[in-house]
C-alpha cells in the first residue's frame, strides 16, 4: 500500500494554487487541489478582473462626454447596474470554466470541498475523506480585514461583497486609503454616486512618493470625492436601507453603503496550521 495518496497537495484554486498544480502535474506528480468556492481565486473570482471591467464601465461617461468634440451627437444616456453585473459573472463564469479545464488536462484532480490539516502529512476533506500528500502547498491567498470589531460592523461590506450588490448605491462611504479603496471610490464616482473616503492617515496612499500622494489626492477631490483624514468610522447604526457611520472627530455620514477596504490578512483561519507545525 502506497504511504501517500498524492505528492502533491495543494489547497487554494486560484492563480498561484492553479499554476502550481497544472506544473507538478505536467512533470509527472500525483496531484490534488481543493478549493471550497470557485476557481479562480481572489484575482479571477472577486478582484483584478472584475474590478477591471467595473473600472472600464465607469469610465464610459467621460468617453460619451468627449464625444462631441470631435462630432458625435450621442442621444442622452442612461445606466443600468444590473446589467453590468450580469455581464460580468458571464465573464467570470466564463474564465473560472478556463481555470478548471486547464487544471483537468494536466492531469490534477480538483476536489470541490475545504481541507484541513490533520497533520503535516494527512488533510481532512469536507467529505470527512482523508488525503496522506507527501507535499502540501498552501495557496489560500488572502481576505479582507475590518480591523477592530467596531458596533455595527455586521453592516460593512468589503471587496468581496462589492461585486454582488443589487443596486447602485446613490451614496457610499469607504474607508481606507489605499490602491484599492481609492480604485472603488473612482469606480463609484464615475458612476455619478456621492462618495466619501475616509482615512486614519493624514493624507492618502501611505508609502507612496509624496507628490504621488498630493497629486492623487486633488485629482480625486476634482472628481466630487470627498476625502476625510485624520479620523476612523467608530460605529455604524443601520436605518431601515440606509446607513450613518460616526467618525472619531465626532461627526457623523449618512450613507447607502458603508465599505472598509483597509487591508487584508492571511486566508488561514481555521485550517489546522497548528496540526502541521505552521507557523504565523
């Protein structure tokens, strides 16, 4: 009886887990990966691409705004959020599709459940099967972090969420202030929606060069963004759809969303890193 099931184990489907598998397959290896959501990961399913099409779509206004200077009459416009969305879980359907195929003809299994650690050798399915791997490769990627459990942070989306909303929001805040809040306070603006940003810091984009920061910053606020430093949403009181978050300066937004997108931690709760001697 063979001592291991597989060589390699790889929990994670996204690019990295994805990459890995699909290379020690093709060089011969006995290879399994497990992904508990969809294929793709962070990059594919709920960040780079769906972001980027996002991205693209807001900037569709200023393209039908340009237009007329160089002779185009373009009847009034109008938008649809829906139909956007739907658009794009096509294409990301469409590319999690790719990532699966391609992972299947390099010979890996894809096993559509969680795993765990059971020791550093053997992993527990979400079937309750368990996998003895000579190798294991955590690729789990990352997730939001809200930081500190503030009353009302049950009503805080992230960019996880972001992409699923049913509706435009009219009025948004996000808290945070780097690429990628900054990138969803444009997304949102481009889109006609009233957004404010707020950040701890005492200006935007911490650890970027300094006329980086400046630069950013007024051509934002010239795009109607409201940019708040030096303060943190303490508390966020729902009201029926709508949202007020209380700031330390002590006043206080009303919103029809609140969004924190302050940093991301490792994907590693509860994976059982301690059965496998992992250190964090």
């Amino acid at each position: 009886m063979a001592e291991f099931d597989v060589d390699l184990f790889v929990i994670g489907g996204g690019s990295g887990g994805v990459r890995a598998a699909r290379i020690a397959a093709g060089h011969g290896a006995r290879v399994m990966i497990a992904e508990e959501y969809r294929m793709g990961g962070t990059c594919v399913i709920r960040g780079c691409v769906p972001k980027k099409l996002l991205v693209y779509a807001s900037h569709i206004h200023h393209e039908i705004e340009d237009a007329a200077g160089f002779g185009w009459t373009i009847p009034p416009a109008t938008f649809d959020w829906p139909t956007l969305i739907a658009n794009k879980d096509k294409e990301i359907a469409r590319l999690e599709a790719a990532y699966t195929a391609n992972v299947e003809k390099s010979g890996a299994r894809i096993v559509k459940t969680r795993a765990v650690f059971e020791d550093a050798h053997s992993l527990r399915l979400g079937t309750g099967e368990i996998i003895k791997s000579k190798y294991v490769l955590i690729a789990t990627g990352g997730a939001p972090n809200h930081g500190a459990a503030i009353p009302g942070i049950e009503h805080v989306i992230s960019s996880n969420e972001v992409f699923h909303l049913k509706s435009l929001p009219k009025r948004i805040l996000i808290q945070g202030g780097g690429y990628i809040a900054l990138e969803f306070a444009c997304i949102f603006a481009g889109f006609g929606c009233d957004v404010t940003l707020v950040y701890r810091g005492e200006n935007i984009l911490r650890g970027f060069d300094e006329d980086v920061r400046i630069h950013v910053r007024s051509e934002i606020e010239k795009e109607g963004i409201t940019v708040l430093t030096g303060c943190t949403v303490s508390k966020v009181d729902k009201h029926g759809n709508e949202f007020t978050s209380h700031l330390s300066n002590g006043s206080s937004i009303a919103s029809d969303q609140v969004m924190f997108a302050i940093g991301r931690h490792p994907n590693v709760a509860n994976l059982g890193l301690e059965k496998a001697d992992v250190a964090i």
